[in-house]
C-alpha cells in the first residue's frame, strides 16, 4: 500500500495512526499542500477533491477521505479494530469523531485559513482567533462527552479506537496554533496517553519522512 500524505495534515495523521494500530506497512509517498503538490493533474486523478490523504491500495485501487479510509482499512484488516459494531461503543465513538471530523476540522484546515488570509485579507490575529473559536467549540464538546463516560486512558474503552485516531491530531494542531487547551483535562489526559504508545509516536508529524520545517 501506498499513502499520500503530508506530515502535518490531521487527516492523514489520522490513518497513519490506524496503519500502525493494525501493525500495516505501507509507503509514504510526501504531498507538500504548502505548496500546492495536491493540485497537480495525477494526483486529482487519484483524489478528485486535491486533499491528503489518498491509500492506493495493492489492488491500485485509490481511496480519499480519511473516514472512509479507515473504514476500509478496519474490513479488509480486522485485527485491533477500530470501531465496534456494536453499540452503545459504537455510537460514543462516532459522537466524537464526528465532532472532531465535521465541525472542527473543515472550518480550520488550511485551505479554509488560507482562504481567510488570502481571498478576505483578514489579518492574521482575526485568523487565529477563528481558528481558535472553532477549536474552543469542538473540544468543549468532546470534553463533556468524555465526562459523561467512566475516566479511562482512551475516549471510548480499554484500547485505542477511531476516536482517539481523530483527537491526537486535532489536539496537535491546536497545540501548534498555540490555541488555549487549559480547559479540557480529558482530552488531555487521552492525548498524554495515546502519545506514549508506539503507534501513535510511529505516527506523529515529527517522525514523518516528509517533515520539512515551519
């Protein structure tokens, strides 16, 4: 399998962090969306919408959208699975992921900023502020639907699921956005935890082969 990723993109944070829960090997194939490699005419071929990531799988069949990557990554390889069939785990886990994945993650990706910065000329203060609002909306509700569960390690369960896939990277990024996190101790205690595991130290963006710098 190859994933076309870029080393800090949430998205792909995101399933590099299910490649290595499941033990998969895979090649990183670097797209550098700072400088607009996810425009270029193969690559839409491939990801028609021009976003990180992609999974060709051996079979050279091409996959986008994080979510639905992983869904086809926790078929087709069952082992550590990633989100239960049954419920009520099912459904906590989708609370937050959807939380994560369709209210903050959209409106702060870097097309959306860039947007901001570029097309309405907001100055990058008022920028950082919108970037911050929508991280401050969405934790606080990942937050409470921690609470709402017994304390444990990982959002949902004794083991890592789809849902902590999708926090540690949100929570990275506010982290490098320099966003206020102070009131969120569930999160954080999650993300200190997932953090020590090898698979998500495997998939953090300083140890990608196609890190550049800031």
């Amino acid at each position: 399998m190859k994933l076309y990723s870029f080393f800090n993109s949430s998205a792909s944070y995101r399933v590099r962090i299910a490649l290595a829960l499941k033990g998969l090997h895979y090649q990183t194939v670097g797209v550098n969306i700072r400088i607009g490699q996810q425009n270029e005419l193969a690559y839409r071929r491939m990801n028609p919408v021009g976003l990180v990531p992609t999974l060709l799988t051996d079979d050279g069949e091409s996959l986008s959208q994080s979510l639905a990557i992983i869904d086809w990554l926790d078929r087709h390889f069952p082992q550590s699975p990633l989100l239960p069939t049954a419920d009520p785990a099912r459904s906590r886990i989708l609370e937050i992921v959807y939380v994560i994945a369709c209210d903050i993650h959209p409106v702060n990706n870097l097309r959306v900023l860039r947007y901001l910065s570029e097309e309405l000329k907001v100055s990058e203060e008022e920028k950082k502020r919108w970037y911050a609002h929508w991280i401050r909306q969405g934790l606080s509700a990942v937050e409470q639907l921690l609470l709402q569960r017994p304390p444990g390690p990982f959002c949902v369960g004794d083991t890592p699921t789809l849902a902590d896939c999708c926090l540690i990277p949100q929570w990275a990024n506010a982290l490098r956005m320099g966003c206020d996190l102070s009131g969120y101790p569930r999160c954080k205690a999650v993300y200190d935890a997932c953090t020590q595991l090898p698979a998500f130290i495997a998939a953090a963006p300083e140890n990608q082969q196609d890190k550049i710098s800031a």
